[in-house]
C-alpha cells in the first residue's frame, strides 16, 4: 500500500487499529477519510515518514478482531448503522444530558467550561436525533432499494425524489463534518475528557460516557463515509449505466 497517497479512510479501513495513530496527532478519520496521507501531513505540519512508519508497524500486527465491515453487503451495513449505533446515541443522549446538567450546576463556577461543553453536547444532541431519522428515512431504504434492483436484474426502478443518491450523502457528510468540529471543542474543552483531581463520581463517569459517545461516533461515521456511502454511489452509477 502506498501509504503517502492512500486517503486516511481507505488505511483506516484496511485496519481499524490504525485509527489509534491518527487519534494520537489529532488526526480525524472519519470526517476526513477522503483525504490522502500526504496532504493531511501537510496541511497539520506533521512528519509524514514518523507517521507512515507508525502506520505500517500498527498494519504489521495482526488485525484488530472484529466485524468484518468492508466485506458486508451494502444493504447489511444499513440495517446494522440504525440497530447498534443510531440505538446507541438515542439512548445515551438522555443519560449524559442529565450528567452533564448536574455538574454544570455544581461545578460549573470553578470549572466554567462545563457550560460550554454541555451546550455543545445538547447542540450534538439535536442535530444528530434529525440527521438520523433523514437516514433512516431517506438513504438506507433507498440502499436496500439499489441491492434489490442489482440482485432482481431489473433495468427500471422508482426513482426517489431527492434525485440521486449522492445528494442525500452529500449533505450527511456535511452535517457529520459539523459534528466532528463540535467535539473536537469538546475534546480540547476538557482537557482531552481528563476530570480534574477534585472532580466527583458524576463528573468523572460524565466525561468517561462522553469519551465513549465520541468513540462510537467517529466507528459510526468511518462506517457510512468510508465504507457505506461510496459503495452506495457506484453501486447506483452501476446501475444507471445497465
């Protein structure tokens, strides 16, 4: 693999351990997958042959074990994305709502950042209850669509009102890149979710959810716009040409 040149998705998708490099130097993967190793280098005035040398003894070891998400059917992965990570967010945002609330209020006049970070979060929240419901009720259907249409042989299919598919990704891409700002504040806010010394349970299990939260939401977004959302598209160009 030309590493140089391979776009941060692409590594990342190869072996989600390497991910844990581009976490170290701040690096976001998931938002900014498309981009190539050199020009992220370039662009953050990082040493490219320390990082490409990082990347490939993280590639040498063995693959991290998990689901083999790139080897999924396009229609599988949009059944799962809903099942186990738009779950995931509805049901924490609640929880980490009230954690953040209650140590906003009680820490909040020596910690005032605390505000800060919960208005952020309570924004994160709200925007991403609609981006969820638009792919639940606009992309993945229509993902499922396509798979039926290439597995039926059918040359004629109903074409959905927002066109094709790129225009939906287009602007889930766009919203998830507001997403990845937002906690990147989050992140530098709180000292990287590192409580202070003096913090009490609730404000440390708060930052310890939030770090979760995040976790799972840049897997979230690598899923759709590294490995979703381009498969989508030439799936559809595919069938357009038939």
């Amino acid at each position: 693999m030309d590493l140089k040149n391979t776009t941060i998705g692409e590594i990342v998708k190869s072996n989600y351990k390497a991910s844990d490099v581009f976490k170290k130097y701040g690096i976001d993967f998931c938002c900014g997958g498309g981009k190539s190793l050199a020009y992220i280098c370039e662009k953050n005035n990082l040493d490219e042959a320390v990082l490409i040398e990082e990347i490939k003894q993280t590639l040498a070891t063995k693959k991290e074990e998990g689901l083999p998400y790139d080897q999924w059917p396009i229609d599988l992965l949009a059944s799962y994305i809903p099942k186990i990570h738009h779950k995931y967010v509805a049901e924490s945002i609640p929880v980490l709502l009230g954690y953040l609330d209650k140590i906003a209020q009680v820490h909040g006049k020596t910690n005032p950042e605390l505000f800060e970070i919960r208005d952020l979060f309570e924004g994160s929240a709200g925007e991403l209850t609609m981006h969820m419901k638009k792919e639940e009720l606009m992309v993945f259907p229509y993902v499922k669509t396509l798979v039926q249409v290439q597995e039926s042989g059918a040359s004629q299919w109903e074409k959905p009102v927002f066109g094709s598919i790129e225009n939906p990704i287009n602007q889930m891409e766009d919203e998830h890149t507001g997403e990845g700002e937002r906690f990147r504040k989050i992140v530098e806010l709180s000292n990287n979710y590192t409580p202070p010394a003096s913090a009490c349970n609730t404000y440390i299990v708060a930052f310890k959810k939030l770090k979760e939260f995040e976790a799972d939401l840049h897997l979230h977004i690598h899923l759709e716009n590294n490995i979703l959302f381009p498969k989508a598209i030439a799936l559809e160009k595919e069938l357009l040409s038939r």
